[in-house]
C-alpha cells in the first residue's frame, strides 16, 4: 500500500500543472512576438487589462445647495454653453470674478485670485 502524497492548500495560489504532472514549456519570445502579429492582423481585440489615465481631481469639491428661481438653471446651462465653459460651477465662479472686479476691494479681489490660481 502506497501512502497518499500530501499538498498544502494554504497558499494563495494553486499550481494544477504541478497536481497533475505535466509541465507546459513556456512560449518563447518569437513565439509571443508571432501570436501578438497575427492577432493584430485579424483584428483581435486584447483581453490584456489596460491601465486607465488617471483623471484630473476638480478643484469644485465644496457643495453650496441654493435655491433658484424658476428658469435660472436653465439660463445658467444655457449661458455654459455659450461661452464654452467646463460646468456651472466654472460659469459661476467667472461671473463671481467679474461681479468682484466691478463691485469689491482689493483684499476680496487678492482672495479671490488666490482661490481660483491654486487649480
């Protein structure tokens, strides 16, 4: 009577090639560079994963909920659009600078200019 070989299961990965005793060579590199042509040529598309671009943090990370009248939110998507700004948020702080410009002092303008310049 032969003894049962024993295996241990606690690490993370198991290895069936070594469980079952076949032993695949690995692909040499002409072989890969040979696989990887020919998928390019007939179109297959990679299953590799692709690293994703990291995106840009916005600086609008504060919510400000106010209220409106009627018709404003769509005056104020409406006026976005016009002059190509990124968001509302973006809408409503150059029209913040502008009203500052024209009605504030200098220490509000500098605030400002130091809030917005960081981003």
């Amino acid at each position: 009577m032969s003894q049962r070989e024993t295996r241990s299961f606690e690490s993370d990965q198991i290895d069936l090639e070594e469980l079952t005793g076949t032993h695949k060579p690995l692909p040499t590199a002409e072989q890969q560079q040979a696989v990887k042509a020919i998928a390019e040529h007939s179109e297959f598309i990679s299953r590799e994963v692709r690293q994703k671009k990291p995106r840009k943090r916005s600086p609008y990370i504060v919510q400000k909920n106010i209220k409106m009248r009627i018709g404003m939110p769509e005056l104020l998507a409406e006026l976005t659009k016009k002059i190509k700004t990124g968001s509302d948020q973006e809408t409503i702080e150059k029209a913040l600078g502008l009203l500052i410009e024209r009605e504030g002092t200098k220490a509000i303008i500098s605030k400002y200019e130091k809030v917005t310049n960081d981003s």
